[in-house]
C-alpha cells in the first residue's frame, strides 16, 4: 500500500529540479520545443503555474510513500472552482523508476481520486504525451478518455 504525503519544501525544490528537466526532454522529445531552448521554457511554465512554490494555493503536491515511508513518486493536482463545474488537473504524476510496472501509480491515481472528491472536484483533467503509452494505458484503463488531440506531420 502507498499514502500520498504533501511534499516538504526540502522535497519540493529537489521535485522542481527534477521535473523541470524532465518536462523539457519531454517537450523536445514531442517536438514542441528546441533542446537549447528547452530547460528555460519549463522553468519558466513551472514558474508560472507555481508562483509561490510549494504554497501556491490551490496546488496540491504529494509524495508518494510506500507503507515503510519510502519515497516512490510524486503526484501533483490543481484545482479550478471558477466554473458551475469544479475541476482538477493533474499535472504530473511521476514513478521512480525502480518502482515502476508494480502497480503504485494506479494506486497513486485512485487515492488521488479520493482527494479530489474531498476537494468537491467534479471532473479530472491531465494532459499525456502521444509517446508515453504506458500513461496512456494507465489513464485508459482508470477510465480516463481523450477529450482531445493535437496531431502532427513533419516536413
């Protein structure tokens, strides 16, 4: 079994460190960004959606702890009430590598969920790249559907 913990700050910055370099690979990988101009971009996206860091209200980001306070991932959601329809986004949820393929990040998701619906959220949205099937499968399989589709051709 896992918790979700909310991040310490101690956590967070080395989170931001790392998510930051990620979501940049993942940009240039999906052809969206330069490599050279990639790190800058994320910092600058993180930097907009989190403008008060770990304490950006309505942000939540947690790690994810195994029942031996074992640190595994981390999941991150956002919450939105200026609609009739509460929603959330989810913006990351990431496993480490050693720990992946064992069933965490469905767990995550789901206890996720649960947090959600203690936030009165109607509706989880998240955005996958068209090259991590295994998050895609993941979402699937959670009853996740695709709402929409960007789509490319390079020439």
């Amino acid at each position: 079994m896992i918790q979700l913990v909310p991040k310490t700050e101690k956590e967070f910055q080395t989170y931001l460190q790392e998510e930051t370099a990620r979501y940049a690979e993942a940009n240039v990988r999906a052809g969206y960004w330069k490599k050279t101009e990639a790190l800058k971009k994320s910092i600058e996206a993180h930097n907009q959606l989190l403008p008060q860091g770990l304490v950006t209200p309505r942000h939540h980001l947690f790690t994810i702890t195994t029942d031996n306070k074992k640190s595994v991932g981390t999941i991150w959601i956002a919450e939105d009430h200026r609609s009739k329809t509460p929603t959330g986004f989810i913006y990351d949820l990431f496993i480490k590598e050693p720990y992946r393929g064992k069933g965490l990040a469905t767990q995550a998701m789901l206890l996720l969920e649960e947090k959600a619906k203690q936030l009165d959220l109607k509706v989880l949205y998240l955005h996958v790249f068209a090259f991590n099937t295994n998050a895609k499968n993941l979402y699937e399989k959670l009853g996740y559907q695709i709402t929409s589709m960007h789509m490319a051709k390079q020439l």
